[in-house]
C-alpha cells in the first residue's frame, strides 16, 4: 500500500531570519533608487543638451528668414493694439523675449499665431501652454512646463541680453535708442561666433515671490510681458545680463558674479533669479555658433563677463569651455 504522506505548513521565519531579510530587502531598495536616479540624471542632461541646441538652430533658420537675429524684446502695445512703448524698429507688434519670436522654428506656429493675436483672453491663454523646447525636464521650478508658483510656460533657458540687446561693452547695460534690439546678424559679432553665449541654462522658479495666473513667480518664463513696456524685474524676464538690468550688481571689468549651480532651496532666496542657475554640475550654453558647451563652476567672472559680451574685444582663454 502506497502511503501519503501529508505535508505541514513550513516553519515560520525566526525573528532573526526576518531581521535579515527586511535589511535585505532595504538595501536593495535603495541600490535600485540609486541607480535610477543615476540614469535619469543622464538622460535629463542630454534632454537640456538637446533642447539648447534646437534653440541654437532655431535662432540660424530664424536669421535666414529675417537676415537679422530676433529681438531681446519687441513690441510696445498693449492688449487692445494701443501703442506704448516702441521696444523694436521692426518687431514692434510682438510682444515678447526672442523665445516668443523663436515660436515658429520650434514647431509652435499656432503658438505664435495665439501670442501674435492681441486679445486678453487669446494672448494669455496662450502664454499658459508649455514649450517642450523651453522645458528642462530636471529644472527644479516646473512642473509638467508650468512654472512653479504661477500659471504661466516655463522657460529653463535665458537669453544672453549683451548679444540681442544694444549694450554698453563698458558696462553691459542697454543703451542706444532701441536697446531691446540689436537687430544685428551672426556673422556680425566681432568676438566671434564662438565665443559668444546664447542662451544659458535658468531655473524656471527662482526666488520667494510667488505669482498668478497673468503674472510670473520669480524666475522665468518664455511669455514674459509687461503691459507694452520693456521688461523690469526679476518676475518673468527669459533673459539675463551678465550684469544685472538694474545696474545694482558689479559691472564690466569688476564683476563679481556668473552663474548658479543648483541653489537650493530654488524657491527661496537662496536663488537669484537675476543669475542663470543650472542643475546640473556645470552650466550648459549654447554659443552663437550653435554648438552647446559646458561651464565649469570654477569659471573665473572676468571670462563669463567676456563670453556673454559679443564686441568687447577681448580673447577667452582656450579652456574656457568643455
């Protein structure tokens, strides 16, 4: 006679055995956090990587439409069309920085089309959209394109105001009768294409002040406006000087400051939103000439001030970016 044998439940874990594999269990855990943290750095960095060097395209295809670069601010009108303050000789029924006029080379012509409309309702509705191009996808200060503390499209990266603003090489403040347009091509930079910024990295929400649905937290956004007038402050403006609008900070040959590497916490005033700020351990730029390049923190002030002053004269030393 064939006997079946009856099989009891298995014993249960001793305290001992439990202990180790919940320790097990943690530190697997978090090597798997780890190293998906690891990859997804990468990946965000060649995601900002590749969207500087789409702006950098957009900004030549843009410059073979209009024989000329955009404006670092046209416009001048307010909603209803009336004028206010001419900002452009030529974009002065756009309002906004060169990421708005950038619009139709980002494969955003409806955007454009939104924004171009000066209607309340159409005009704001469209500065509420984001702009995958504009959108850094580890920028701390945006969330799914919006900017945090506000309604309005994020823009993690900034215009360089020294090159499409008419600036004093002196003091790297605006000047001349449209100091919002230098209206000047490419191949006209003196310090040349190479050695010139763009656009730089920016974090989207920089700084306490929180906005709405019309108006911008401190940071930037890429629909910046400012009722027809040319841009002040810090809530909005796409666009930094490597001395600050205000003229408060350092200038020209004495200026003390370049850029911030990942400040935290980024909505607080630990971040200045006068200063590009990158999250990544060195600053991604796109230069005039439409290569993106890396800036190592240890950059000396003098050599940011030279790089984002398209006619100063000066020579960059040969190492200045990676």
């Amino acid at each position: 006679m064939v006997r079946c044998h009856a099989w009891g439940a298995p014993a249960g874990f001793t305290r001992v055995e439990a202990t180790v594999v919940v320790f097990i269990a943690v530190i697997s855990l978090g090597l798997l956090s780890s190293c998906v943290q690891t990859v997804r750095t990468p990946e965000g960095r060649t995601q900002c990587t590749n969207n500087l060097r789409e702006i950098g395209l957009a900004i030549h295809n843009f410059e073979l439409s209009y024989k000329r670069m955009p404006p670092l601010f046209g416009g001048g009108t307010d909603l209803d069309g009336k004028p206010v303050e001419k900002l452009s000789q030529r974009f002065f029924k756009n309002n906004g920085a060169p990421q708005v006029f950038l619009l139709p080379f980002v494969e955003q012509d409806r955007l454009f089309d939104m924004v171009s409309h000066l209607g309340p309702n159409t005009f704001f509705g469209a500065i509420r959209k984001a702009v995958p191009t504009y959108v850094c996808p580890i920028d701390p200060g945006t969330v799914e394109g919006i900017q945090e503390g506000s309604h309005l499209g994020s823009a993690s990266y900034t215009a360089n105001g020294q090159l499409f603003g008419m600036t004093d090489s002196a003091t790297g403040q605006p000047t001349g009768d449209f100091p919002w347009d230098r209206g000047s091509k490419i191949k006209d930079i003196k310090d040349g294409s190479a050695n010139t910024i763009m656009f730089a990295h920016a974090y989207t929400r920089c700084g306490a002040v929180a906005g709405n649905d019309r108006t911008a937290a401190s940071g930037a956004v890429w629909g910046y406006y400012n009722n027809g007038h040319a841009p002040s402050g810090t809530q909005g403006p796409p666009i930094f000087m490597s001395a600050p609008i205000s003229g408060a900070a350092n200038v020209g040959k004495d200026i003390k400051t370049t850029f911030q590497v990942q400040p935290k916490p980024h909505n607080t005033a630990a971040c200045d939103p006068a200063l590009p700020a990158t999250p990544h351990g060195v600053m991604l730029v796109v230069l005039a000439d439409g290569s993106v390049r890396n800036l190592k923190p240890i950059i000396q002030p003098l050599t940011w001030w030279q790089a984002c002053s398209p006619d100063d004269g000066s020579t960059l030393p040969d190492n200045w970016v990676e």
